[in-house]
C-alpha cells in the first residue's frame, strides 16, 4: 500500500508541475521598434588621399614578397541620400596580408558624421597589387556595423563593398540598408 500511494503522490506532483508549466504566460513577443526606429537603404562613397596616418609593414620571409601590414588612414565620405554621412571622416584600423601586393584585408573603422555622432564597422576584404604603370588596383570586401553612438547607437547592417586604390588614393562605393 505504501508503494501505491507514493507512486499517486508522484503522480500528483507530476501532474501540478505539467498543469503549471502548461498554464505558464508565454514569452513576450519582441517588443515593437520605438517610434524613432528607421529602417534606411542608402548609398556612400569613400575618397581618400595617399598618406596614411600610419603604416607598419614586415616582410614574412615565408615565400618572396610575403608581407603584412598594419596601417591607420582616412576616407571622408559622402552621400546623396544620407544627410548625416554626408560629409563624415573615418579613421580606418586595417590589417593586411599580402603576397607580391594581392592578398586580404580586415580591420575596423571609426566615422565621426556631421552631427557629432560616431558609427564603427568592422571590414574584410580581398585586393589586388598596384600596377607598376600607376594603373588603379581593384578590391572589394564585406562591411558591417557594429555600433555607435547618439542616435546611432544601436546601428545595424551590411553590405559589399567595391573601389580601387592607386598611388595617387583610392575610392569606394556601397549601398547599405541600415536599421538604427
């Protein structure tokens, strides 16, 4: 009999935490975007000059011309499309790795836009070795937001990017939908 009526209160038991797990409030859906939330599609582009702010550069000696550098530099950027970029200086933290000039690139860069307000992006990139005759070398690569401040605080999105570089500077082009 013992038996029997600990196996009924297990059963018991069992049976409230069922009841009580099944009548438990669902989990909240997200709550909706705020009012200020903005979802925007919007096109930029990147021009920059031929001095860095820094470089570092060491040979692997791994295979001939095997290099990796650290650099610092600038782009100002612009946008038809988007007041707040229009204008805006980045200070880009990259790393590459190059053999014979053609490797890959990543790294991060901080844009200080017109109205004070900061976005940072982390990057990653393929690109081509500058041509001995000044031509342009092509490289593109994968951006994304990670953050900000002010009203772009919680900034979000990416995209592909393309441009060019020379000894003379380089440029690139993208169109992103950001949400903020």
């Amino acid at each position: 009999m013992k038996t029997v009526v600990t196996r009924m209160r297990l059963l018991g038991w069992l049976v409230l935490v069922m009841v009580a797990a099944c009548s438990a409030p669902a989990a909240k859906e997200p709550a909706e975007a705020s009012p200020g939330h903005r979802v925007e599609t919007i096109t930029l582009t990147g021009t920059r000059g031929a001095v860095d702010i820094s470089t570092s550069v060491a040979d692997v000696g791994d295979v001939p011309n095997h290099e990796v550098a650290q650099r610092v530099y600038s782009y100002t950027v612009s946008s038809a499309d988007a007041a707040d970029f229009d204008g805006a200086t980045t200070t880009n933290f990259a790393q590459g790795d190059s053999i014979n000039g053609a490797g890959t690139h990543h790294g991060y860069a901080v844009w200080k836009l017109k109205s004070g307000d900061t976005v940072t992006i982390r990057f990653d990139g393929r690109h081509q070795a500058l041509a001995h005759d000044g031509a342009e070398a092509p490289y593109e690569g994968e951006l994304h937001f990670t953050g900000g401040t002010g009203k772009y605080r919680h900034i979000q999105g990416h995209a592909k990017y393309r441009g060019h570089t020379s000894a003379a500077g380089g440029s690139w082009t993208t169109t992103v939908t950001i949400e903020y």
